[in-house]
C-alpha cells in the first residue's frame, strides 16, 4: 500500500474533483462555468480527507463483503492489490451509498440552498423530502446506512489496534461527523462526473438515461452531506469550524449550479 503525505494526499482530491467530475463535462460540450470556484471552496474538505488519510487511512478501493474473510470466528481482510491508504469514511460511503440502476428520478426532491430567503422549517422540509428520495433509490435506507457507517468505522479502528498497524484512530462525534460528510462530497461529486461519463459513452438509450438519473442522485447526496455539516440535524456533532462555514456554504450554493440537464454547447 502506498502512504502519502497529508499535502500530497489533499492534492488527489483535488485532482479528483478536476478530472473525475469537471472533466467529463467539458468532454461532453457542458463546461462548468463555476469550476475554479469548485475546486477552491472544495480545498478544506481535501486538506481534511487528507489529514484522515494520512494520519488514519485504512484501505482506499479494497473494503468490500468480497475482501473480508472468516478465519476462526475472526476478520481477516485480503486482496491488497490496488489498495492505498486512504480515509477510511470513502469506503463505506462507496459500499452504502452507490444506489440502483434508475428507470426515473423524482424531480421534485431537488432543493436549493439555505439563504434566508425563505422560513428553515420550509427548507428543512425540503432537506427531510430529498433524504426521502435518496432512501427510495438507493438498496439502504438512511438509518440503516448511518448504523452501518458506525459499525464499520468501529471495526477497522479495532483492527488497527488489534494488529497495530498504526497508532488506534478516534473520532468524537463532531469529528466523525465532519470526515463522514467529507467523504461522502468527494464521492458523490466524483460518481457524478462518472455518471456523466458514462452517459457520454454508453449506445444504449436505458442506460444512457439511467445515467442521467443518478447524476441527479449523486448530486442530491453531496448536497445533503453539505447541509448536514452547516446545519447538523443534531447540534452535539457539529464538526464544521465557524472560519469555513462561508466557504462551505459558497460551495452549497455552487452545487445547485451544476449543469445536470443542460443541452451540449453547440
């Protein structure tokens, strides 16, 4: 496995961002206007996922049921071919949250940012909708996805421990809460441009729409990950920093400009 520094593994999200998601759009005649604003708002939530990858990384492309055995009422993990160190939180938001083929999206459960401009018990509503959606296209519903989540995150710190493979991680709610919802931006902003990608290259009309679909999908999840560090559903695990709350909200704001249904510039 190979370990990189903090700075050198904020670097590849960074570059994830850029041609994992921004790329494929510019390939398929939709630029992003906004994208060097993208990547600038997004760089504490790679410097984060950074530090957690370095300082806590486990296995990056290699947790999954196909990789983990039973040996004697034990867990062993095998097939390290591929793997990297990185936060461990992008594994299982892989593993839980990838959602369904898609034969329709509801349209509805979109919603914009918080700014004021209407009461926050509308707007919360509107959140509590698109959870909702996200539940109905997705094999796990929120609840069991969040259970999951912990169980996970407490078995490999335990085997870290177990096997001292590096000093034993810990995250107090704010912290877990704050790298959870990292993660999960990254990811659903990289299985968006994925979701572009394929769109791009698939000759089948059903895939080619189901591709559609679950870019909205995806950019629904990286919306309500955002909303869930700057208004936590439960104030107790408020991880985000006051200083980068601005930052974070410019990047909400910036992710309802995403070009999901926007006709290729001629």
């Amino acid at each position: 496995m190979t370990q990189l520094s903090p700075k050198t593994a904020a670097g590849y999200f960074l570059n994830q961002i850029q041609n994992a998601l921004i790329t494929p759009f510019a390939s398929g005649g939709t630029p992003l206007g906004m994208r060097d604003e993208l990547l600038k708002q997004f760089a504490f939530f790679a410097n984060l996922l950074g530090e957690d990858s370095s300082a806590a990384g486990l296995y990056y492309r290699g947790i999954n049921p196909r990789n983990v055995m039973l040996v004697d009422a034990s867990q062993a993990e095998i097939d390290f071919e591929q793997d990297s160190l990185r936060s461990r939180f992008i594994d299982i938001v892989s593993l839980l949250e990838n959602g369904m083929e898609m034969a329709e999206w509801d349209a509805t459960a979109d919603y914009q940012a918080y700014t004021g401009q209407t009461d926050f018990e509308t707007w919360n509503g509107q959140r509590q909708r698109a959870l909702m959606a996200l539940d109905a296209y997705n094999y796990l519903s929120h609840p069991q996805v969040e259970q999951m989540t912990r169980a996970f995150i407490d078995t490999t710190c335990h085997l870290e421990q177990q096997y001292n493979l590096s000093a034993p991680a810990s995250y107090d709610p704010p912290r877990y809460r704050l790298i959870l919802e990292s993660a999960r931006l990254f990811r659903h902003l990289q299985y968006v441009g994925y979701c572009k990608r394929n769109e791009l290259q698939t000759a089948s009309a059903v895939k080619r729409m189901s591709s559609r679909y679950r870019q909205h999908f995806h950019a629904l999840w990286a919306k309500v990950a955002l909303d869930n560090l700057l208004y936590p559903p439960d104030p107790r695990a408020h991880g985000l920093p006051e200083s980068e709350f601005p930052g974070a909200m410019a990047l909400r704001c910036t992710l309802d400009q995403l070009p999901l249904d926007a006709l290729p510039m001629s």
